[in-house]
C-alpha cells in the first residue's frame, strides 16, 4: 500500500438525479491532508475500500452556493445503491423538525 487512500469513483445511480427530491442539509468538509484525514473518516463511517462494509464511499453531486455545484464523498448504504425505491430522501423537518 502507498499509504495514500483507495478511492473508487462510482456511477452515481441515474435515480438519484430524478424526481422531486427535498434538499438534504449538511455539512462540506475540505481538507489540506486528504490523505491523512479520509482514512480516519473512513473508519468512523465503518468503511473499508478491502473488506464488506455497511456503506461505500461514491462521488456525488453537492450545491455549495445556489446554482454553484461540486463533487464530494458521500457515504451511502449498500441497499440504496442496489434498490433505486432507497434513493426517496426525507425533507430534514421528518427527522429534525428544529431544522428549518
């Protein structure tokens, strides 16, 4: 291993751009140390690129600023990614309701 992380760049589903999707809210992490840092992220997560894992680490698209988009590093279940009817997200106010 070259000690730098392992990512595989996955398709994102074609149903995860359709439909009337709510806007999930969240937070954009960037770093000067990917390197460092994604590893530590991917044992919080439960994530490893090698063995079975609850989720896998695909590149999806993010709105950072009305109209303006990135790319960043989601971690999604296994199960959505295999069954599209997983990809409804929720309006944040369902499990949330202070968050507005």
């Amino acid at each position: 291993s070259s000690g730098h992380p392992v990512s595989y760049l996955e398709p994102m589903p074609e149903s995860a751009t359709a439909g009337n999707w709510a806007p999930v809210y969240g937070e954009l992490l960037t770093f000067d140390d990917p390197s460092t840092r994604l590893p530590a992220i991917d044992r919080l997560e439960g994530f490893s690129p090698e063995g079975r894992c609850f989720y896998r680490r695909v590149l999806f698209p993010v709105s950072i600023i009305r109209g303006s988009f990135t790319v960043a590093w989601v971690y999604v279940g296994e199960e959505a990614l295999n069954t599209q009817t997983h990809w409804q997200l929720k309006d944040i106010e369902e499990w949330n309701p202070e968050r507005k």
